[in-house]
C-alpha cells in the first residue's frame, strides 16, 4: 500500500508513533522507510532491535513526529502559520515569558489566549474525528476518496477524487497501461493529478535519478517530457537539487 494511503488509514496512536508493525517489517508512515524485523542492526558500535532501529530513524530522518507533522502544509494541518510556529514552541517547552520574548508580543495573556483557542481546536477535532468514524461505519457502500499525498504543495478541490474515478481516468489515459504512451496530457487539474501520481509509482522511493535517467522513463509516455518533469516538482510529488544534478520522489 501507497505510503500516503498507510498515513490517512493509521489510527491515532500508531501515527503519533509515525510508524506501524507488520508481519515481517516495521513502516515508517512518514517516509515509507521499512525496517526488518528479527535483525540486529548496527549503527556507531550500538546495537538496536529493529523497533529501537525505527524509533532512531524517526529521529534521525524527521527530528520527531511531531515536527514532521507541523511542518505540513497548512492545508493539512488545519493551523496558520502563526499558529504551527506557537505549538512547536510550546512542544519545545517555552514558557509563556520565553515565548512572548521570542516572537515579541506585547501580553503573555495573548499567550494564554492561543493555548485556549488550540485546545478549542482539539475538541472539535476529536467530535469531527468521532463523528467520521460512526458516518463510515453508517455508510459501508461509500467510494473512498484517493489519499492526499502529504507533500502536496496546493490542497484543494483538484483532490477531490475517489479510487474508482481515478481508475477510469488511468485507463482512459494510459489505455496500454502506466509507463506506456499517454493518449494526451491532461489539462483539468484533477486528471493531472492523478496522471503525476501515477508516474511517480514507476520510481524507486529509495532512489535518486539524475535529470537524463528522470527523462528516459517520463519520455516514453509523452514527448513533452520537460513539461510532466516540471508539473512533479511543482505538484510535491518530487524534488530536486538546486542544480538540477539529481531528482527523488519526496
């Protein structure tokens, strides 16, 4: 399953660890970096079981899950940028004081004011959350939504696409199949979309391409390969050195 897909259909606490155990590996939910299980693995003359191993990685690729989490688009998260920045101070443990001295506002009340409005926001996270889960629960016949990928850099209506849609669109699109030649490129945002999404599925997630290997796969499903490698950094299903000098899918 789709890394994005493992994140949306996680339960809560296995997000707030950012991984989850199955038979034979744990996942990393935040990057889809997979770690064996029933190995030791060695790092700097310490030797971890393979969940210490995650654990570590979580740390070493992405500082915390709750920085990975915050530094999501704002789309996803629900918060302003103001506010992202005020919880991961108060994550980081600032006091009030600390925190109006750093960003320079005039009251600590002002301070207090946005502890209570964020915890006004978990409580209706959590009756929203809860009355989602008793709606599926309700509706067995509903047509999931697709994942959001969560480096998307624009949310918005172009996602609103469900998983019997999008396989409509893929095979009135790639009719030879994905990685053959596409009938023509899309110009509706949201066939665009799931046309990027798919091409990015021919790439190694655990692999970095130069500019000519990015082209040699994109090139035989459309001639204007430069434009689709243009649209899958534009649309955070990629990302490059500034040089151009290597491509990975983020």
């Amino acid at each position: 399953m789709d890394v994005n897909e493992l994140f949306w259909q996680a339960p809560i606490h296995d997000i707030k660890k950012g991984y989850i155990g199955e038979e034979t590996h744990f996942t990393c939910l935040l990057c889809g970096e997979k770690i064996e299980k029933g190995i030791i693995y060695p790092l700097e003359g310490v030797f971890y079981e393979a969940e210490k191993f995650m654990q570590l990685h979580i740390t070493t690729a992405h500082q915390s899950v709750f920085h990975y989490l915050n530094g999501l688009n704002k789309k996803m998260t629900g918060l302003t940028d103001h506010q992202s920045h005020i919880l991961r101070l108060f994550y980081e443990g600032k006091t009030d004081q600390e925190i109006k001295e750093e960003l320079e506002i005039g009251s600590a009340t002002t301070i207090r004011h946005h502890r209570f409005a964020l915890k006004e926001k978990e409580r209706q996270a959590k009756t929203l959350l809860a009355m989602m889960e008793l709606l599926k629960e309700q509706d067995q016949k509903e047509d999931s939504f697709v994942a959001i990928h969560k480096t998307a850099t624009m949310v918005d209506d172009r996602y609103n696409i469900t998983i019997s849609e999008e396989q409509q669109l893929l095979d009135k699109y790639f009719p030879k199949g994905i990685g053959k030649e596409l009938v023509r490129f899309p110009k509706r945002e949201k066939h665009k979309i799931v046309v990027l999404r798919a091409i990015t599925k021919l790439f190694d997630k655990a692999k970095q391409y130069s500019e000519k290997e990015l082209n040699t796969i994109i090139q035989p499903m459309h001639e204007d390969y430069v434009q689709i490698r243009r649209y899958l950094i534009e649309y955070g299903f990629m990302d490059r050195k500034e040089d151009g000098s290597a491509y990975w899918i983020k």
